[in-house]
C-alpha cells in the first residue's frame, strides 16, 4: 500500500505542476538533508537514524511514483 500521487508530491514539497527540474532539486535537497551518513557525521542519536532512514524511504517512495506518473526515467 503505498502513497497517492497527492502524498507523494506533498512528501517531496512541490506541487503537481511543479517541473520535472524542480521535482528533482527537491527531491535531492531531502535525500541530502536526511541521510543517514550525512546524520552520523552531524553527531545524531541512533533513534534519529532509524527516523531519517524511514524519511528517506517515503522520499524515495514519493520520487519513484512520481517519475512513474509522468513517465521520466
């Protein structure tokens, strides 16, 4: 069960109109900004990096359904 096309524009924080270049500014900026080695170098807890990964799943998720839905590689 996985998120609509709604959720998924909403998880990256653009909007369905949003061009496939600011889709990917986006969805870059969020993997950057929660990764978990990005994290650990930052000095986060181990509670925190289970957080980030499960964040950066849902903004994987949410970048694969919407390349999906306008058909970019």
């Amino acid at each position: 069960q996985g998120q609509s096309l709604q959720q998924a524009y909403a998880a990256l924080g653009v909007n369905p109109d949003a061009s496939e270049q600011e889709i990917k500014r986006a969805y870059r900026k969020l993997v950057s900004q929660y990764h978990p080695d990005k994290l650990v170098s930052q000095g986060l807890p181990e509670e925190m990096m289970e957080i980030s990964k499960n964040r950066v799943r849902e903004i994987n998720a949410a970048y694969d359904k919407i390349k999906a839905s306008r058909g970019i590689k």
